[in-house]
C-alpha cells in the first residue's frame, strides 16, 4: 500500500497531474513533497509533523493523500483546524478539489460541539412550556429559534438571524443527558450531524472540540473518536494551548449563577423549580447569594495574593494559586442541597422531558460544586491553578487549572502505534528544527519534514532595522518609538500593519501619532478602539491608505494580498512576559530540572510568534513589502541573530535615527 499510495500521490501533484490540469493550479514542488511524505506516513502508521512555509498550499498537501488512503482502506480521516470559519474552508473549498483531482465521490462530515445545535425535541419541549421558564422576550425568543429551525438544514446557531440569550439557548440547544439519539431519533439537528460523522470517511472538527473530547475521555490511557481513525491537526502550533484549555478546567461565576438559574430566576420568578414547594425556590436563593459571596472573596482574596507577590493585580488579572484552600468552601453545601432538591423534583416528575431536563440541569449544578471542590483541594499536582480576574473589577470571577506540561498529559494518549498523526503548520521550527514543538506537544521523536517557502523573498521582501533606537525598557523607548513607527509608515506610505505587545503601548502610540497620520491622508485603525478584530480587517484590507495598529490576535491568522498590505511593522521582539501562570509554571519546571528557562522556552516561543508576524507580508507571489524591526536588540544581543535567521533570506537594512540615508549597511547573515 505504501508504494501504491505514495505512486498515485505523486502522480496527482505532478507536473502534468491532476491538479496541474485545474484553471489556476500550478505545480508546487514543495506541496507534491509534503503530499507524499503524508501518504508514506499514513501507510506506514507513523506520525509526522511538517512546516509548510504560506504559499505550499498545505491543505491539498495532507488532504488528498488523507482522502485516498480513508476510501482505499476503511479508515476513518479526522481533520482538526484551529477554527470553525477554517472548518467551513476546508468543507466548501479545499474539499471539493480534493475529491475531483482524486476521482472520489466520498462524503465529508463537519462536526462542531454539540451545542452548537439545536436539538429539536428539547425545541418543541422548552416552546411548550416556556412561559413557566423564561419572560417575555425569553418567550419571544423561543419562537423566533422554533421559526428558524423549520428553515435551517443543519440547525447550526451560526445561522441564526440574532443572538440569543443565553438561557434561552441553553433550553433548546443539545445537551448531554437530554439529547441523545435514543430520546431524539433522526429528526434532532445534532444527532444527524452525529450520524454524518459516523457514515463519512472523513470528518471536521476544530482544535476545542477535539480536546474537549479528549478532555471527557481522561480517565482512559488512549483516546479514539473513532474506531480506526487517523488525525490530521492543521495550524497546529496553537495545540499546546487548545489542548491545556480542553484537558483543564474552567469555573466562573457566571456558570454556577446560570446553572443555578436553570432551577429558578429570582429576577423572572421562571425555573424548572418556580412552580415547586416554597423551600425549593428558598434553596436557590441561598445557593445564588452564596455563589456571589464565594466568588467575590475568591476575587478579593487573589488580588491580595497578587498585590503581596509584588504584581499588583492592576497590572494582571491571572493570578496564580500555588497552594490548596485558598478559602473555604462556602458553596459546596448549597449547591448539594439545590441537587438534592433536583434529585426529588427529578423523581416526582410524571413528564419525562421535565424528569430529563431537571436531570441535566442538576448534572450543571454537579459539576460547579466538584469542580470547585478540586480547585480548592488541588489534589493534582501536575496542574497549574489560577484565578482569572475580569477586566474592571466586574464579577466573573473564574477558577481554572490546566496542565503544567501539555506534553507530558498529551503525547502518551495522542501519539499511539498503528495510526498516525500528522500535524502542520507555517511556522513550528526553530533554528531549523522541529525539536522545540515536539516537545512541546509530547511529540518527541515523531518524524519531522521543514518545507522551504515557495516564494522568492530574495526579490519581494526587504528586513529593515532600527539599529540605534533606545531598547525597550529604556527611558528613552516609549519616546523614540512613536517618531520611528511614523517614519516607517511614510516609507509606504501606509498600508502598513503595526504589532504591538501591550495594550498601553499601542494606545501610547496611537494617541501620539493620531494627528501626523491623519494628515498624511491615512486611516488609523486601533483594535479595542475603533472595532472589532474582523471588522477592522474588512476595513484595512478595503481601504488602502490606511494604518493598522493590533496586538497578539493580528500577529497570526491575518491573510492580506496585495498592495493593501506593504509593511509590517514589529515595535518589540515578542518575548512573552512571564506573568501568565502557565507561562511561570513551564518555567520553574526547566529551572527544578536544571535547565534554562530563556534559551528552552523565552526564545523559541519568541522566535515562533516572531516568524508569525513577519509572515502576514508576503502571501502570493506577487506580494512586495519590507519588514520593520523597531527593537535594536536584534543586532545588539546575542540572540538577535537567531531571529534574523527564522526568516527566508533577504536583503537587510539597518536604519539610523540621523540623516535621510536610510540604508547603512548589510547585516551579514
């Protein structure tokens, strides 16, 4: 199998192959490399991971070896991106010409988490009670998703004309306990997607689903979604914080008051209770107040904590939780006495949707109450425990935890014999090497693959470096920055994209330039202030003398041909600062066993986001722009040239804060 495979791959991304003969292919040798080097992997039942530069065209890369080895042999293909729109892509775009340059008619599956869709028995049950559940615009709303759902063909709420609240949503969307295909049958949203997923050779889902999964199935060794399946994890340099999140564990305030108000809303007087003895409406009261005292302490108690530690929680809002019982459990006993309450309403019940319904909701109520029990415990040692505090003082305070070291939890379980793993991403190497990312995700030993870039960055891109500006930290950084950013602008005069690494300093700049770039005839765009991340994109990518300014969500994920985007401007090295927990915790870990905590984790997360960065320029091959680097210490520090270095080869300018001769001379590579 493996020739035969690996023959008809190679023959598809040929010269004059298959996908050579599409209207607007051409052949790419670096994606008929990755292709075959999947279709091997697959054959063999090996694992691999492949950098594949922006340009190889690495989804055709893994999916069409992927769909010919699920049909040819009954595998199960489980494709897994970053996110629900890459879902999408991948479904409306990138497959269909998989299956025609292949020959196949198989079917493709997406799936996304379950409730993401409605569940129509849960529809019809919660519409004919809603009055007793929800107020008037809850009631209005019910109506409207019941309208809707006549219409829709997937039941996805992504189609939804408005946004529900999310009570209202919680009622009629699937539910464990509640939605299964015992109770609903075929005519459930979910359960059909469910059904799709089974019948198709291949399925897509995103990064948080399958780790949730994951996460749901920890007390096994090995984690299969399926029987005989195989998994192909695209952008997969965002795994190791999807995959802490999935296998952690998330508290907050607003779940417990939500899973609460499931029994009864003091506001509406409306609840799976409302209707009950006295005393059951009383236990949630209780329950409801002491969730808000709990929380509120919890908040009160971690911003002490942080203050003590000399990191004020003005300037953080994750505050790290090193030792057990942090307070006492002051809602562990409500919460037990509302299950309770739960548990003989739930076995009164003459109706079986209410006896299912009040079920699932005391299972919420459960999982508030142990999960904050295991926070306060902490009886696993090999978490990381914090308190994420909310933006302004509001009260959604959350507890969480997540695995010190992803890879130690993951690798065991994900990298198991007889199928394969095949992760890919634009940007996983450092100084040439998979070994950091393998690491990482528990990956170490797996085969590795580094593809070059398809593009001629020699010819479209130039790397320029402000050589004598003060470094960061400095006092004279946050005064020289604001004079350097305007003077790169003007060498394109704008279309150019400016990465931040703190709000403050963004806003800084922004409120010192504001003037100078109007009057340039440009279009300041600030995120946080003038819009959201997608709008803001639209915008820059419609006007074209416009000036973007963004922090960490714009150093990836951001795809810009053309002449809308000519300069991306990086005001600061991205070193992470080390005030995350999971960042300090990954650090003590290297430093207990001797390491060193910069050169193993600082620097190559650094390198990593840089290469990001640097990577929103160029994305076709007729892309042209300049690179700006306004932090001297990369060709001031040692480390420089290992940033220098993660980058196609190309010509590199150091510019001088004096004189209008820009170009000084070569940085020797």
């Amino acid at each position: 199998m493996t020739t035969e495979l690996k023959d008809t791959v190679e023959s598809i991304f040929s010269p004059g192959g298959a996908l050579a003969r599409r209207e607007g292919f051409e052949t790419r040798p670096q994606q008929g490399q990755m292709a075959a080097a999947v279709a091997s992997a697959l054959s063999e039942g090996r694992h691999l991971i492949v950098e594949a530069p922006t340009g190889v065209g690495k989804t055709l890369g893994y999916l069409v070896p992927a769909l010919l080895f699920a049909v040819r042999e009954g595998r199960k293909a489980v494709i897994s991106t970053h996110t629900k729109n890459l879902q999408e892509q991948l479904l409306q775009k990138d497959f269909p010409i998989a299956r025609s340059v292949t020959g196949s008619e198989a079917a493709v599956a997406i799936l996304k988490g379950r409730r993401n869709y409605i569940c129509t028995t849960r529809l019809e049950h919660t519409a004919g009670i809603a009055p007793s559940l929800f107020d008037e615009e809850g009631v209005g709303q019910i109506s409207r998703i019941r309208e809707w759902s006549l219409r829709t063909r997937d039941g996805d709420a992504e189609g939804l004309e408005f946004t529900p609240r999310p009570d209202v949503w919680d009622a009629v969307c699937s539910e464990q306990g509640v939605c299964s295909s015992g109770i609903c049958g075929s005519h459930c949203f979910f359960q059909r997607a469910k059904q799709r997923a089974r019948e198709a050779p291949v399925v897509i889902l995103n990064h948080a689903l399958f780790f949730s999964l994951m996460g749901v199935g920890a007390g096994t060794e090995e984690y299969y979604l399926f029987p005989d399946d195989f998994v192909i994890f695209d952008e997969a340099h965002t795994l190791e914080s999807v995959a802490g999140t999935g296998i952690g564990m998330k508290i907050s305030h607003r779940q417990a008051v939500l899973a609460i108000h499931k029994f009864y809303h003091p506001g509406t007087k409306k609840g799976l209770l409302s209707k009950r003895k006295k005393k059951n409406t009383a236990i949630c009261t209780r329950a409801e107040t002491a969730a808000d005292e709990f929380f509120a302490l919890v908040g009160s108690t971690a911003r002490a904590l942080g203050t003590e530690s000399g990191r004020g929680a003005a300037f953080r809002h994750d505050i790290r939780i090193r030792n057990p019982h942090l307070i006492a459990d002051s809602l562990g006993d409500h919460l037990a006495a509302l299950e309770s309450a739960a548990r003989a309403a739930e076995e009164d019940a003459d109706d079986m949707f209410r006896k299912q319904e009040i079920g699932a909701a005391r299972a919420s109520v459960q999982s508030v109450r142990t999960g904050v029990a295991a926070f306060l415990e902490q009886l696993d040692r090999d978490l990381t425990y914090w308190v994420e505090l909310p933006p302004g003082g509001g009260k959604n305070v959350t507890l969480c935890a997540a695995p010190s070291d992803v890879g130690q939890v993951l690798g065991p379980r994900l990298f198991r014999e007889g199928s394969s793993v095949i992760m890919t991403s634009a940007t996983l190497s450092v100084n040439g090497s998979l070994e950091y990312f393998q690491s990482r995700v528990g990956a170490s030993g797996t085969d590795g693959l580094i593809l070059d870039s398809p593009f001629d960055h020699a010819r479209q891109m130039r790397l320029c470096i402000a050589g004598d500006i003060a470094e960061p930290e400095t006092e004279g950084y946050s005064t020289e920055l604001p004079r350097w950013i305007l003077r790169s602008i003007d060498r394109t005069h704008g279309k150019a994209l400016v990465l931040f690494t703190s709000t403050s300093a963004m806003r800084s700049a922004a409120a010192a330039l504001a003037g100078e770039i109007s009057d340039r005839g440009l279009t300041l765009m600030v995120q946080g202030i003038d819009g959201q991340r997608h709008q803001l994109l639209e915008e820059f990518k419609r006007d074209i003398h416009s000036v973007l300014f963004g922090l960490d969500s714009f150093w990836m994920g951001v795809d810009v041909p053309g002449e809308a985007l000519e300069h991306v401007i990086i005001t600061r090295l991205p070193f992470a600062f080390p005030n995350h927990p999971l960042i300090e915790a990954r650090l003590e870990g290297i430093a207990a066993r001797g390491g060193n905590s910069f050169m193993e984790y600082t620097l190559p997360e650094a390198i990593l986001k840089f290469k990001q960065g640097a990577g929103r320029l160029i994305r076709t091959k007729e892309d042209r722009g300049i690179v700006t680097i306004l932090d001297a210490r990369i060709v001031r520090k040692s480390y420089g040239r290992a940033f220098i270095s993660s980058l196609p080869p190309c010509p590199v300018e150091i510019l001088s804060s004096d004189g209008e001769e820009e170009y000084l001379e070569p940085f020797e590579r």
